[in-house]
C-alpha cells in the first residue's frame, strides 16, 4: 500500500507532510493492520496544535473485498472506500453508493480526471497562498521515520500529462501515462487525498485558530501518538 498524509489550509493550500510504503499483500490482514496504525498517527504544528488525520480514502479497484472489510469498521474515523471513474465533467466526488456483500459499505466515486486538472492547476501555482503546493524540505519527520519527498515521488507525482481527444466532432482532454511502465501511485495518493478534503468538507477558514477539540478527528484522540513537530 501507498499513503500520503497531506495537510491543507484556507483556499486549499496544501502541503505534503508524509509519504509511506507498507509493504506486503494486500490480500493478508497485516498490511491493513499497519495502515490502520499509520492512520492513527498525530501530527503536530508548529504552533503547538495537535492535527489527527480527519479523512482517509482507500481505493477499491484492487483487493476490492478487503478494502470493504477495512473500511466498513472504520467509518466513524471517516476512512472510506473509493472507486476512481475516468473520463470529463465528472465531479471531484458524487454521492456515495453502497456496495459489497451485505451493500453495507459506502463507496465515493471519484472523477480522477477532474481531479487531476485540479491538481495540475495547484502545482502551476507558484505564489504561497490558495491552491498553492508545499512540500517539505526536511528529509525526515522528528521521529526518524523518512518523509518519502525524493525524485522517485516527484517523477510519480508528475507520471502523467493532460492530453487533448476528439469524439464525436467533439474535443475533450484525459489523461495519459508518460511512459508504459511509468509509477504513478504518488498522483494517485493526491488524487485520493484531495476527494478526502472533498468529502470531509471542512471550514478551512478556520485553520488558522484550530485546537484539538475543534479539530476533525473523531476517535481516539487520547493516547495517540505525535509524530511530527513543525508541520504548519
């Protein structure tokens, strides 16, 4: 599994605080048991607020049944599944539907193209404030563990290009991989992070004054584990 952490502020300004592999098979309960640790984690600012992750969304286009067994037992941390719909004009997220065995699980589709315009206009930004991108330059979190900022990132994060098709006398754009064997899971991360913000929905404009009871976590606040300083 591939993760990314991203904190955002008023006008969607965002900034990558964490980027992480967990190895294994996604089909063995372990990996998932891990995420589900990664998840729990607390960031904290540089003013001394303490920020739990708010939102998660895990896609469901692979070991489908598991992401759904995951999912089901965590919604109440706002951990929901996903399911990536290609193609224009589709919204960054539509109503959920339920889906698996039992149709006891929400799943969110997610408009991948439009998100990814989004983010393509987000990176062109290049003046600090709304819609603008940070990315950290500390190679490692206080903890020790490696924040995953490196080429390989960047060169997965920019894996695709926005090209122009025509159907139907009809022009439109989509996207398509730079190369045949290009990594683009860390496009998919932001992808996947940016539907979160989108489900999640909060008042960004109160981020600025946030403390950690008015912040979006919602369960297990005492006891987790803080393992960044000076994220702003």
């Amino acid at each position: 599994l591939e993760v990314e952490v991203v904190g955002w502020g008023e006008g969607k300004e965002s900034w990558g605080i964490e980027y992480a592999l967990i190895p294994g098979d996604p089909l063995r309960s372990q990996v998932w048991s891990e995420l589900d640790d990664f998840l729990q984690a607390s960031y904290l600012r540089s003013d001394g607020v303490v920020m739990p992750i708010s939102c998660a969304c895990v896609d469901s286009g692979y070991a489908t049944s598991a992401v759904y067994a995951f999912c089901k037992k965590r919604l109440a941390r706002y951990i929901f599944a996903i399911k990536g719909q290609g193609g224009p004009g589709l919204p960054v997220v539509a109503a959920f539907k339920r889906q698996g065995k039992n149709r006891d699980t929400p799943v969110f589709p997610v408009g991948v193209d439009s998100v990814k315009d989004l983010i393509l206009t987000r990176l062109l930004t290049d003046s600090e404030g709304p819609e603008y991108c940070h990315f950290p330059r500390e190679e490692r979190l206080e903890s020790g563990r490696i924040r995953g900022y490196n080429e390989d990132y960047f060169r997965g994060l920019t894996a695709e290009r926005r090209v122009e098709r025509k159907s139907m006398g009809r022009v439109y754009h989509t996207w398509m991989k730079r190369g045949a064997h290009s990594r683009n899971e860390p496009l998919d991360t932001r992808v996947y992070a940016t539907a979160a913000l989108e489900i999640r929905n909060p008042d960004l404009s109160k981020s600025s004054r946030v403390d950690d009871s008015t912040s979006t976590a919602t369960t297990r606040r005492a006891g987790r584990r803080v393992i960044s300083r000076g994220v702003s």
